[in-house]
C-alpha cells in the first residue's frame, strides 16, 4: 500500500489513489492532498496492523 510506517504516528501518509478513494468515501480516512490519516484513533489501531504486514 505505502511505505513502512504507516499511521504510527500522527503523520499522514501516501495510499494508492484509488485504496484513498474508497476509504476517504466510507470515511475512515481524512485526505489532504495525496496525503492520508485515519479519521479518527478506533481507525488507526485497527489500520496500522496491517500496514505494518504489508510493508514486512
């Protein structure tokens, strides 16, 4: 999806166009350009496991 860290700290991060449509259009995610953050801390915890899978 994107690099490393993902979401493991309050920096917003870089997602597939299309992955960053989808989540910002159910709201989980807040976009600010091309950049990304969970809309909320339940969305965080959940998300950053598997940020952290994919990167491995």
């Amino acid at each position: 999806m994107s690099n490393g860290d993902e979401w493991s700290g309050s920096e917003p991060v870089q997602l597939e166009p299309i992955v960053a449509y989808k989540l910002s259009s159910m709201r989980l995610i807040k976009l600010d350009n091309n950049k990304s953050l969970p809309s909320c801390q339940l969305y965080r915890q959940y998300f950053q496991p598997m940020f952290l899978t994919a990167a491995s």
